[in-house]
C-alpha cells in the first residue's frame, strides 16, 4: 500500500503467523525453529522416514515450491476478503432472524424491533433505486 505516493511512508504488516504456520510444514526461509524446519528436531527425523519423500525439497525450493513466500499484500487481501464474508454473514443472519414472519423469531413485534421500513408513512424508500428495494425486500424489510 502507498502512503500518498512516496512508498518510504507505507506501513507493512508482516503475516507472522501464517509465515510461523508455513515453516512448522517445513518452509525454512522464515528463520522460525520449530517443528519441521527444526533440522535437530524429533519431527523431522521422524519425518524423513515417515512422510512423503521430498516433502522439506519440495517446500523449500527457490522456482516451484509448494508454499509460496508470503508477505503484506497478503495479509491486506486475507483481511479484506475476511471482512467480505463476515459482512456477508451478518447481514444473511440478521435478515433471517428479523425478517416479518420468520419462523425463527416469530415474536419480532414483542422485542420491540423498529426498522424504517415496518410502518406506512416512509417516504424515503420512494427515493431509492431500485435495487435497494429489492435487497431491502430480501432481506426483510
């Protein structure tokens, strides 16, 4: 991400857990010991016996390695698509349980719910297009 157009004043923010992650499968350019990118550890002289012969060759090389060096442009796109589908989530939940007639809340009307489309009177929904009335509809309101 560019900070105004000068790239000295970008904030980047290293994945270390998923770079932590990757090297307890064996990616050993992290620098992290741990598990299989521990060459002195029990998992990875049990593992050269046990898994997948050429796993730790076929992690760690440099043209086509299994894992993929990862760094802050991927931890931007994780987060973003992260929020997408949390967003998403919630608004299909809040339109099940809220919705007018839902088996799932019947008792709507008692909890004192007030949306500005449960009452007659509401001219603003005149103004809107088209295809906010039907997401509004869809959803319940």
């Amino acid at each position: 991400m560019l900070a105004f157009g000068t790239p000295e004043k970008q904030i980047l923010i290293e994945p270390i857990f998923a770079q932590w992650i990757q090297s307890a499968h064996g990616k050993t350019s992290y620098g992290f010991d741990v598990l299989l990118s521990s060459t002195s550890g029990p998992a990875f002289n049990a593992g050269r016996n046990i898994w997948l012969p050429g796993w730790l060759n076929a992690v760690n090389e440099n043209k086509n390695s299994l894992f993929l060096p990862i760094g802050p442009g991927d931890f931007l796109v994780h987060h973003a698509i992260a929020l997408g589908l949390h967003t998403t989530t919630l608004i299909l939940v809040k339109g099940a349980l809220d919705a007018r007639g839902s088996k799932l809340m019947p008792d709507k009307k008692d909890f004192g719910y007030s949306f500005p489309c449960d009452g007659p009177g509401r001219a603003v929904l005149v103004t809107f297009p088209l295809g906010m009335h039907f997401i509004w509809r869809f959803f319940g309101c």
